[in-house]
C-alpha cells in the first residue's frame, strides 16, 4: 500500500508563480547580509513607491463585515491550500491510502490540523469517545482499563512533535526519473502538531510492568488490524498517549479519541484509535513488522526494525512546479527534522552539492520537531540545482541518493532521507530532478 506514493492526479503541471520577495528591508533585517548576498544594491523594488495614500476606498473597508460564526475557516482566496489524496484501492476502500500535506503552502513549523498528513490503512473509525477504552494488560501485576473521562483526569504535558511515514518520499526512490509534483505531493507524508496527552510511562508504572515485560504490542480500535511492538524502553522515556492536537481534541483521521505518539520513530509505530497495549516478553512480529515496514538491504538480508526516523530536510519555497517570475533576490524556505533529536544545522546549494552554505535556522530547534530554515536565493537567471542537506545533534547528516542506493536493495524504498533537488530552468520553473 505504501507503494503508491504518488498517483498522477497529485501532479500539477501547471507553474504557480512564487511571490518575490516584497522589500529588501526584511532581508536586512533578518541579517542575510552577513551572509553572502553581496548584490543586494543591485536588486530591483519589488513593491511599488508609496506616492499617496490610497483615497478609493474599497468596500470591505466601507461596508459591516460578515458575521461571527462558531468554528472558523481559513480565507475563501486559500481554498485551494488542501491536502492531495492518494486512495490505494479508488473508491473501493476510500479511507485506505494517504492525504498529503501541502508543504509549499504552509509556513512556520506547525501543520494545520485540517491539514495533517493522513495515513490510514481503513479508513477513519467514528469512535463514540464514551465507549472507547484502553487496556493495558499482558505483563504486568494490575492489568487497567482507562476509560477517556479517567484519562482526562491525569496529569498532561504539551509538546511539539512531527510524524513522519516510513513510506514518504518513497516514489522519489523507486521511480527510475523524477516524478513532477509540489513539495506535498512528492514529500508530504510529515507533518508537526502540538501535542497533549499522558506520559506512557505514568501508565506504565500504574500498571506495575513485570520484569519479563521487555516489548509493549500497540492495536488500534479501526478495523485495519494494524498492530506494532515496540521496546518498553520508548514507553517509560518519551512515549505519549496523545488526546489534543494543536489544542483541541485529536482529529478523527489522527486518532480521536486517542493515540499512541512514539516521538522520532517511524509514523506507522504511532498507532492511532488506540485501544490496547499489551506488555510481552519479546516483539509480537506483526505483519506491519514483517512483511511491511522492513527494509530489503542490498547485501539480500532484510533490517526487521528501523524504529528512528533518518535526518532530513525539504525546500518548500521555491518547490516543484513553482516559476520563479524573474531574476532578483528570494527567500528559500523549508523544513527539517531528526528521529535522532534537535536539528543542529541546515546548509543549502545552489550547485547541485559542489559548494554549501549555512541556512538560518528560524527559531530554536527542539527534539523530534520540525524546525524551519531560511536562506536568500539571488537568482541572476541561469538554471541551477537547489539542494538542503540537515545535520542533527547527534551528528547524523542527510546523505545523498547514492548513499541509499549503495546501501538498500534495488526495491527498497521506505525510510528515504536522502537530499531533495529542486532544478530551477532559465526560465524559472523549478523541477523535480536527481542527482
Ligand atoms: N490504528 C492505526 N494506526 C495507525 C495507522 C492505521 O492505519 N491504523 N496508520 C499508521 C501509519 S502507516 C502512519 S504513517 C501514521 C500516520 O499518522 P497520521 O495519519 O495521523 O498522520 O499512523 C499510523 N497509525
Ligand atoms: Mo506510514
């Protein structure tokens, strides 16, 4: 199912224009200066001179405004900002598939709750939050029920995280030449909320885990018969059992009412509609963790387990199929992300990796979070190879596609983090390439 990364309707061919950047104050004021844009006198105005203050009222500024409504939406004029839907098996299983994030329009490092990525092996179930429970049982000395209204009742902690499947830029792998498609279409399968909910770990030690507890086996209440385990180790460090999203209650397609979060490790761990966690001696082997989510090495043995999501990073702006209108100075803007903790760097090229220079990281990067960088783009007009390679704290860094290729077998196409290329052309309309 996770092969079908990207079906052809996600691929746009139109070229969206990318707004140039409006004034070259803003860049000086971010401190790009110092670093390297040495052409910034030159730069054409990008906004208009101000000559006199608009005296045409239009009639939004002359008129009442709309009326207060109970659930807000985002403007009509981003209607089109949507996640792009890759249904596995059509209309014969509508819920099984993915939604994609639309990364190239989104800005900062929080994905919109409408707009998380949807990964969902069948369908979304309608769980009447008054009837769900979770059970921990197996091994360990008071095997507990917790119904949602008890749970609600434990004390929480809130804390940004990203999920990220195994399978996202799986086609950018396997296909044999690059797929067009935006940033969402081809990479979107991450995505970053605020989450609240319980410590596992608080749970845990309510339950008394046995000494022969070593693995905790995770279902969901969906009819998927999706089941993963996992070292108990994760539940008493920084698993969370996850109730609000971005501060309102978890959303159906994330879980509602409650999820399993295992921060840093591969989205399919996270097991949604949780319903159980049963304590075992060893991993249950499930066919979640067999058969899928294993990747075929290239000296033929098969690595079983790869819990912690590789270092990587994209450039959303400027991203496939955008059209840089026409030479001057831009911002490039993207997001990276570790399963291996904080982003310590991000460095971009404009030459196809010949030559780096350090991105601004905006903001502090926290662990297992997207953190966004930014770096100024002067494009004199002549096409070149945009790349963005992240370094975590533990000094893993982006590898490259022949990194992945040397080491995965010819099918292998889950947990790929290798470098994204953005080809700009002279005319200014930025590509999916490989290098
Ligand atoms: N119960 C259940 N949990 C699940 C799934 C599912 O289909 N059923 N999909 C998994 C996969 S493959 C991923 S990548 C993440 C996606 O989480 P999201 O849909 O909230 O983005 O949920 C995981 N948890
Ligand atoms: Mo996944």
């Amino acid at each position: 199912m996770e092969k079908l990364n990207v079906l052809p309707e996600l691929v746009k061919s139109e070229s969206k224009d990318i707004a140039p950047t409006t004034s070259r104050r803003s860049f000086l004021k971010g401190g790009f200066e110092a670093m390297g844009v040495a052409t910034l006198a030159s730069t054409p105005a990008i906004a208009l001179a101000n000559e006199s203050i608009q005296s045409d009222f239009p009639t939004w500024s002359t008129t009442m405004g709309k009326g207060l409504n109970d659930y807000g939406q985002p403007a009509k004029y981003e209607s089109n900002v949507k996640r792009g839907i890759a249904k596995a098996y059509g209309d014969l299983a509508p819920g099984t598939g993915s939604a994609r994030t639309p990364l190239e329009s989104l800005e900062g490092i929080i994905t919109p709750s409408g707009l998380h990525f949807d990964r969902s092996h069948n369908g979304t179930p309608d769980i009447d939050p008054k009837l769900h429970q979770l059970s921990i049982h197996g091994l360990v000395k008071k095997p507990l029920n917790f119904s949602v209204s008890d749970l609600l009742r434990y004390p929480m902690i809130s804390r940004t995280y990203f999920i990220e499947c195994a399978g996202n830029s799986s086609a950018n792998i396997i296909a044999p030449n690059p797929i067009q498609g935006t940033a969402g279409a081809l990479h979107g399968l991450i995505s970053c909320s605020d989450w609240t909910g319980i410590p596992l770990a608080t749970l845990l030690n309510e339950a008394g885990v046995d000494t022969k507890g070593k693995w905790i086996l995770a279902e969901g209440a969906d009819s998927s018969g999706m089941s993963r385990s996992f070292p108990i180790e994760k539940g008493f460090e920084n698993a969370l059992i996850a109730l609000y999203q971005n501060g309102e209650k978890i959303r159906p397609e994330q879980g509602y009412p409650m999820r399993l979060l295992l921060p840093g490790w591969e989205g399919n761990m996270s097991v949604k509609w949780l319903r159980s966690l049963k304590i075992t001696a060893n991993p249950t082997h499930t066919k979640d963790e067999t058969s899928k989510y294993t990747d075929p090495l290239a000296n033929g043995l098969a690595r079983q387990f790869t819990f912690e999501l590789g270092v990587k990073s994209v450039i959303t702006k400027p991203s496939g199929t955008m059209k840089l209108p026409e030479p001057g100075l831009y911002e490039i803007s993207g997001i990276a992300w570790s399963g291996a903790g904080k982003i310590a760097k991000v460095e971009v090229s404009e030459n196809g990796g010949k030559t780096w220079r350090d991105a601004l990281l905006d903001g502090n990067s926290q662990p297992f979070c997207l953190t966004r960088f930014r770096a100024p783009l002067q494009w004199n007009g002549t096409p070149l190879f945009l790349q963005s390679r992240a370094i975590d704290e533990k000094g893993n860094i982006q590898p490259t596609r022949e990194v992945y290729k040397a080491n995965n077998a010819i099918d292998g196409r889950y947990h790929n983090n290798t470098i994204i290329t953005w080809a700009i052309n002279q005319e200014g309309v930025v590509s999916n390439a490989y290098l």
